[in-house]
C-alpha cells in the first residue's frame, strides 16, 4: 500500500522540487555564474550571516528533509535497495541539477547542497529499512 502511494507521488513531488530549485521562492536569473567549493564553510558562512533562524532551518534543515523521500527510491528499482547504488545514482543525479543551476545562471552550484541533499537521502533510506521491518505486509 505504501509502496503504491509513493509511487504516484514522487513524480509530482520531483517535479515540484525542480520548479523550486529553478524558478521558486524569489529566483532570479544571475549576470554571473555562481559556485562554492568549500565543503560546510558556504553553510557556516549562511548561519552567521542569517539573523532570522526562520531562514536557517527553511535553508539548512529543508536542504536535508526535502530529500528525504528519495530513500525510498529501491521501492521503484530494485537495485536502488543497496545504499550504494542509491547514493551513487543521487549523488550523479543532483550534481547534474546543481550545474544546471551554474549554467543556467538560476541558481548557484553548491556542494554543501550536494552533501545536505544527500544525507537526507541516506535518512530516506534509514527510515525505508524501519518502515519495512517494523510494518512488513503494509509496505507492498
């Protein structure tokens, strides 16, 4: 039954992010090309800078909750079951959104995106294993 529900959603849901990682909450086309490198210093930078913790958990803790639901991407490929698998085909998949975002000038490539992104996907797939285990038949 879950299996169902999440396999009618998460097209929708994918598209949805889409719509905001380009063209929502307030974007802009930039006149440059805009990236950071530096893995967590771009996030530290944005904490103390913000002054609104509002703004800090929509930014840092929605960067990791929002992709939760791609965990439970074995329940659509089998092979996306094996962490492994899963992390190497999000880790492909977002990088290639993050320089779409470079070059389309609608967005700015971040790998803190890229490392937040991806610990909610590794949260998805712990919460798919529970899921699973403690609920067995009502999952299919």
């Amino acid at each position: 039954m879950l299996k169902k529900f999440y396999k009618i959603v998460i097209v929708p849901y994918t598209l949805f992010l889409l719509y905001l990682m380009f063209l929502g909450m307030g974007r802009i086309q930039y006149d440059d090309n805009l990236l950071t490198i530096k893995p967590i210093v771009s996030t530290i930078n944005f904490i103390q800078g913000t002054i609104s913790w509002w703004d800090i958990i929509v930014i840092v803790v929605g960067n990791v909750v929002m992709f939760i639901p791609f965990g439970f991407l074995g329940w659509l490929s089998p092979k996306l079951n094996e962490l492994k698998s899963l992390l190497f085909t999000f880790i492909s998949s977002i990088t290639m959104v993050e320089c779409l975002q470079y070059f389309s000038r609608m967005g700015i490539f971040e790998v803190d995106d890229i490392i937040l992104n991806t610990f909610g996907v590794f949260l998805g797939f712990l919460m798919k294993r529970f899921i699973e285990n403690r609920l067995g038949n009502w999952v299919v």
